[in-house]
C-alpha cells in the first residue's frame, strides 16, 4: 500500500498538468503520453552523465514544455486539430526519447549509485528520505505556483479561454497564444512527473509513457466525481485531483490484492475510467426521472 500512495502522489503530479488542458484549456491533448516518457529519459540520462539531480529536473521540465510548444503550433499555426496535434507529436517523440536514451529503450539508475529525490526502495522507511514526504512536498509547492499564477491576468485570461474561446477573443485575448502557453504549463508539468518517476522505479523506458492519458483523466474524473460537489475552490480542485490519482492506484493495488491476472491490468483502467465518466451520466438521468415523477 505505500508503495500504492507514492506511486499515486507521484502520478498526481501528472494528472494535476493534465488538469490544466483538460479542465481549464478544455483542450484534449494527447501528447502527454509522449512527455511522460520525455521527462524520464531527459533526467535519468543527463544524471548518468553527472549533472545534478536539480538540473536534470529543470532540464526535464523545459523539455516538456518545448513537446507542448510543437503542439501549441500545430494547432494554431497549423490548423491542424487538437487531437491530431497531441498525437502527432507524441508519435514524433517516441523517436526523440529513443535518441534522448542514445537509442537505448531501456536506462537505469541506482539510489545507491545517484543521489535521487524519490526511491521506491525507501518508500517503507520513517525518514524524509521517504518518497511520500517527497512527492506531498512537490503536489504542494506545485499547487500554491499554480493557484497564485492562474489569479494573475495572465492566468485568468487562460482560464477565460477554456471557458468562452469566442467571448474571450472578442474582449482581446490571444487566445492561440494562451493555448500554446497553457500547453507548454501542462506538459512540462508532465515531464517534470516523468522525471520524479523514472527516479522512483529506478530507470526511465521508452514505454513508460504508454497509457498514461488514461491514468492523468482517471485521477481526474475520480476526483472530479468524489470531490466535484465539496471543493469549488480552484487549489481545492487540484488537490482533490492528487487525491484522485492515490485512489485510483490504491484501487488497483487492491485489485490485484485480490488475485487479478496482470495482463489484464490495462483493461482494468480502462473499466475504472470508463466506470466514474459514467457516473455523472447516472447521476443526471437518474435526477431527471425522480423530477419526472414529481411532477407526476
């Protein structure tokens, strides 16, 4: 079960970045699936090469905020649509995180061997070398950045894009711009997860990326159904989408508890979210027939 929480806080992160398109932008960007492999392989091999933890971070960070960038182009530049955009860079970064890993599929990393923020080796131990205390601190200092940058102008204006694009336009905001900015925001939030992530398995693999479009919306709409009703203030939301994300691996972890095949993990997420996205929908019809037969 710890190893549950981190791995939950962790991809938190991750859902948290995902979060701002898909909530805020109300943009379906599918590059995340790319940029959760990009973040690792920048980390894991510029730290093998000796650069500091910190810098492999922030290197981590700015790549993914350069996938978000070509995404943010395609779209407005381009006029290519939004979900062809994410894919097509994410398809293209598939070959860029072969090349980051010096066409490795595979680089390790040892906590014995690098000094690592997160381990999953310490995830039992009582110290703040624990990758829960962490990956709590990384989900709170994100969290207050995010709260403090979406109440300035700039943020709001990004938040007045996802909600009225035409309305938001006709009062003067660039609106291709502020999509390309609240890209670049959320994957280079999603590289930075990638990077705490190849740290905590103890290696970065080009595959390490797949599904994880389903994971950041799972966390999303698990938090998003619990918590949709109690937390209406923005920071609120966020937490409750880091929440959201343990949930959801504490639901797995349970499940293979109770002796689920592995290989059929990824039809397991696929149920989990395809279950809490029907869930609203439930809610809805099922109001509208007791309003129904009030009225009667």
């Amino acid at each position: 079960m710890p190893g549950a929480v981190g791995s939950g806080l962790i991809w938190g992160v991750m859902a948290i970045g995902l979060y701002i398109t898909y909530k805020v932008l109300d943009y379906a960007d599918l590059t995340v699936d790319g940029t959760m492999t990009t973040g690792g392989a920048v980390c894991v091999a510029l730290m093998l090469n000796g650069v500091d933890v910190w810098v492999a971070l922030l290197c981590a960070l700015v790549a993914g905020m350069v996938a978000g960038l070509v995404t943010g182009l395609f779209h407005t530049a381009m006029g290519i649509p939004a979900i062809l955009a994410g894919i097509l860079t994410q398809l293209s970064l598939y070959s860029v995180n072969l090349a980051i890993m010096g066409g490795k599929a595979n680089l390790g990393i040892s906590p014995t061997s690098y000094d690592l923020l997160v381990s999953s080796r310490y995830v039992r131990d009582l110290s703040w070398q624990n990758p829960i205390c962490v990956a709590l601190l990384f989900v709170a200092v994100l969290i207050a950045l995010l709260y403090w940058f979406f109440g300035t102008e700039l943020g709001c204006s990004l938040r007045a894009t996802g909600a009225n694009e035409q309305m938001s336009r006709a009062q003067g905001i660039n609106t291709n711009f502020g999509k390309i900015l609240g890209l670049m925001i959320s994957n280079g939030i999603v590289a930075l997860a990638s990077a705490l992530y190849a740290q905590y398995q103890g290696f970065a693999d080009v595959n390490m990326g797949r599904g994880a479009i389903v994971i950041g919306l799972a966390a999303v709409i698990i938090s998003d159904v619990i918590f949709g009703r109690l937390f209406t203030n923005f920071a609120l939301k966020l937490v409750a989408v880091a929440i959201g994300a343990v949930l959801y691996y504490v639901v797995i972890q349970v499940v293979l508890w109770l002796g689920l095949d592995p290989n059929l993990l990824k039809l397991l997420q696929a149920l989990v979210v395809a279950l809490f996205l029907a869930i609203p929908f439930w809610r809805t019809r099922l109001a509208a027939k007791k309003g129904g037969k009030a009225d009667a």
